[in-house]
C-alpha cells in the first residue's frame, strides 16, 4: 500500500496503488491506475488510463510556463475580412474573418483567421459586433444556437504557420437569465489548460466523443454556471481583476451575484507546435429569445503560470522584456519593445508595434508601424507611413508618404510626394513633385517642373522649364526659355529679352532688343 505522503525520490517500481497525492518526481514506470491528480512532472510513460481531469493548477510547472511563447496581440491586429460563415456584414469577402498583423514572428507579421468548420452553420444576431473590442477578438452567436469554430495562424502568403508554444485565452464565459455559453475542446488539440484552481463559476466535464460526437477522441466542456453583465466585461488580457456592485451600479436584486471575479470565467489554452485549433461555442437556450452573445477572446492573460513581474522596474532591463510591463518604465529601455503605459526616457533602439499613449521625448531611431495620436518633440529620422494628425514642430529628414493635414512650421529637407493642402510658411530647398494650390511667400530656389496657377510674390532665381500662365509682378534677371503664353507683357521687362518674343511688346521695353521682332510693335 502507498504511504499517506509521498516519498522525496521515487522507488525504481511503483505502489500497486498510487498515493493520494502525486511525488515531486516520478517513477520511472507509471501505476497501473493513475492518480487522481497528476504530477508536477509528467512520468516518461504514459498511464493507463488518464486522470480524472486534465492538469488545471495555478501552481507554476515546467510545461506550463513558455517564457519564449509568441504573443498573440489584438491590440495591434486590424480586421480585414469580416464575413464569418458568408453572414456578413462585408459580404463580397471570403468567408472568413481575418485578423491582421495579430503576432510576429521571425520578424514576419503573421494573421489569425477564424473560419466556420466544414459541416457547421453559424447564425449571429449581430454581425456589426464580429470583429475586434478594444484588446480582444470578439464573435457574436445567436442563443439557442452553437458553431464549430476553426482558428488558423497563416503567414503573409496564407500559408499556415507552426508556432512552438503559444497561449489563447476565451474570457466572460457566463450566463443570462435563461441561457448559459459553454465552450468544447477535443482532447490532443491543446497541451495544457490554466484556470482558477477551486473554480466553482465554470463546470468543467469529460466526455468520451469529440466535440461534434466523434467516437474515439475525448473532450473537455466548459459551462457557465454564475450570472453575467456587460459591465463586467474584462477590458485587459492580462489585467483581470474583480468588479463589485458599486462598479456596476447594480440594484438590489442584483447585488446577490457580486462580487464578480473576472478571472474565474475565463479559461486559458496552451499550444506547441499548433497552426490550427478548433473550439465549439454554443449558447443553450430554450425560451426561444431572439437575442446574442458574444465570445471574448486573446492570447496570454493573467491566468498565465509564468511569473508576473517584479512591482518596481529593475534599474537595468532584461534582455527580453516582461509579459506584462510594470506600471512605471525602467531607466534604461529594453532590446525589444514591450507595451508600457508610459514611455521611458531613452527610446527604444527598435519601436513598439502600438506606440504608447504619450510619446518618448526622444524619438527611436525607426517609426512605429502606426504613428502616435501627438507627435514627438522630434522627428523620427525615417517617417511612420501614414503621417501624425498634428505634425512635429521640427520636420522629418525624409518625408513621409502622405502630408500631414497641416504643415510643419520649418518644411522637411525633401518634400513629399503630394504637396500640402496648406504651404509651409518657408519653401522646401527642393520643390514638390506637384505645385501646390497656393504659392509660398518665397519661392524656391529651384523652380517646380510644372509652375504654379498663381505665381509667387517673389520670382526664383532660376527660370522655369516653361512660362507660368500668368506673368510675375517682378521679373527674373533671365528670361525663361520660352514666353509666357498669356497674350499679355510682364510689368516690367526682364533684363535680357526671351529668345522668343512675346505676342505682345512689354509696356516699356528691354534694354536690348530681342533677336526676332514681336508680332505688334511697342
């Protein structure tokens, strides 16, 4: 018979029946039948049979902890596709709904794509709310319904991607007044499962068949079986906390379900080696309302078993940096960007993928993907690729694709592509490919390929390839190859006459006469 209290170092053999509570190491063969928990370190044959439920711990274990697992970020995930099961609302799209740009790796962007599995149906309520809530992917579900839903991570040619380790979490699984949402998991799609130990607000059951019935494979089922409101939604992945009465500004006869912990309704997911997953979502139901609800869902969360960083930043960072960013930014920045509330002093050598609500006083050497809502103080030496709303005080050494709504007091060392709206109050040394609908007070000093409706007040000090329509108040000291083609003289005459007389004399004439006549005599 097995001792009450395992021993430290296994026998070579095992106990004909295994102790109540699994040793820190185990036997080199496992007992014939499985304990009813499993070990913190898995034996190197398998049981038997399996344990009564999968290994749910909040304690740290080797295989739970990924610290080089690779971030799935809806925070920095745009929607491209939004027409799951062809039910809308972008109709004329494949049907599938992509997320973009949802990770990196191998400094490659990669997608997730969540398509409906062949043989399921899907009926939403509400399509408009398929898509992203702030840091999370959200899919609306008619009650009374349920979808088999399949997850694909694909490269940039749709091709699918085989990530190592990766965590996805599903949160705000609770329940109505007379429907509840569970979720179902086939056995060997997942490497392990993170919850609340002594969870008592999710039923977690066995079942012998697959998700949709196949015989053969197991699953797990996750119910709710505790009351849900919208404003106990979780807003951060990996910031869970509990919300109380008063946050919600409950009534009295809902007082009796707070308060409400956000991490006991979600459960997180570890993957290895996975490219596609696949999760049923059903809402029971059997009112026959006409309403929906929608399944959160991200990547890491707070229920993750790595640990969570220290409360203070150390003074030098970590060559990688944290899962979750401490409240305030270390000294020193770390190699790669993390996603801090506050920026630190020193940038980053390469930027964050979502910059941070205020921007650093120094800029990094390279753009983040998308601009800050406020510039910086100054330019980035390379510009993001869509401009800032408001522009920097001092310009960009290159320009940006696309010019910024208003123009930067001092104009940027090469012009833009498309001209400004609105002309900076000074030219740029070199003229924009395209003049702009009002000249500068000064000109520039070299002339725009095409002139500009109105000419400047000033004349440049080079001519122009052609004549403007309209003749300069004061002319250049050298005439331009070819005369203005208005039927009308300059003011005042250039110093030297055009190689090609004007239609008409000017009003009072050149020193030197031109080579050939005009048409009218002065």
């Amino acid at each position: 018979l097995p001792t009450l209290i395992p021993t430290y170092v296994p026998t070579d053999l095992p106990t004909p029946l295994p102790t109540l509570t699994p040793s820190l190491l185990p036997t080199y063969s496992p007992t014939v039948p499985p304990t009813p928990l499993p070990t913190l370190t898995p034996t190197s044959a398998p049981s038997a049979r399996p344990t009564p439920q999968p290994t749910i711990t909040a304690n740290p274990t080797t295989e739970s902890c990924f610290p080089f697992a690779v971030a799935l970020d809806f925070f920095g995930a745009n929607v491209t596709r939004n027409n799951l099961g062809g039910k809308g609302p972008e109709y004329n799209e494949p049907e599938e709904l992509r997320y973009s740009n949802v990770g990196s790796f191998n400094d490659e962007k990669f997608d997730l794509v969540v398509e409906v599995a062949p043989g399921s149906e899907y009926f939403p309520k509400d399509n408009s709310s398929n898509g992203l809530n702030g840091e999370f992917g959200q899919i609306n579900l008619h009650v009374g319904d349920s979808v088999d839903l399949m997850f694909t991570l694909q490269d940039k040619d749709g091709d699918e991607l085989n990530l190592k380790s990766f965590y996805f979490t599903f949160f705000d699984i609770d329940q109505g007044a007379n429907n509840h949402e569970s979720l179902c998991i086939d056995d060997g799609e997942y490497h392990s499962i993170n919850m609340v130990e002594n969870n008592h607000e999710i039923d977690i059951d066995q079942a012998v068949t697959s998700c949709r019935g196949r015989s053969g494979v197991g699953s797990t089922i996750f119910t709710s079986n505790s009351r849900g409101f919208a404003c106990d939604n979780p807003t951060l992945p990996l910031h869970l906390g509990v919300v109380t009465c008063d946050d919600c500004s409950c009534n009295a006869n809902q007082e009796q379900y707070f308060p409400i912990d956000q991490n006991n309704r979600s459960v997180e997911f570890t993957f290895r080696e996975k490219s596609k997953w696949n999760i049923t979502f059903t809402i029971e139901d059997e009112t026959g309302n006409d309403f929906g609800r929608n399944i959160l869902f991200a990547g890491r969360s707070s229920l993750s078993l790595c640990p969570d960083p220290t409360p203070q930043p150390t003074f030098v960072p970590t060559s990688i940096p944290t899962y979750v960013p401490t409240i305030v930014p270390t000294p020193l920045p770390t190699m790669l960007p993390s996603h801090s509330l506050l920026p630190t002093p020193v940038p980053t050598p390469v930027p964050t993928l979502v910059p941070t609500p205020v921007p650093s006083p120094i800029p990094s050497p390279l753009p983040t993907a998308v601009p800050t809502l406020k510039p910086t103080p100054l330019p980035t030496s390379i510009p993001t690729p869509v401009p800032t709303p408001v522009p920097t005080m001092l310009p960009s050494s290159a320009p940006t694709p696309l010019p910024s709504p208003v123009p930067t007091p001092v104009p940027t060392m090469l012009p833009t592509p498309v001209p400004s709206p609105i002309p900076t109050p000074v030219p740029t040394p070199s003229p924009t490919r395209f003049p702009t609908p009002a000249p500068t007070p000064v000109p520039t000093h070299v002339p725009t390929p095409v002139p500009s409706p109105l000419p400047t007040l000033l004349p440049s000090v080079t001519p122009q390839p052609s004549a403007t329509p309209v003749p300069t108040i004061v002319p250049i000291p050298e005439p331009t190859p070819v005369p203005t083609s208005t039927p009308r003289p300059s003011a005042l005459p250039s110093a030297l006459p055009s190689p090609l007389p004007t239609p008409l004399p000017t009003y009072v004439p050149t020193s030197i006469p031109s080579p050939v006549p005009t048409y009218v005599p002065t």
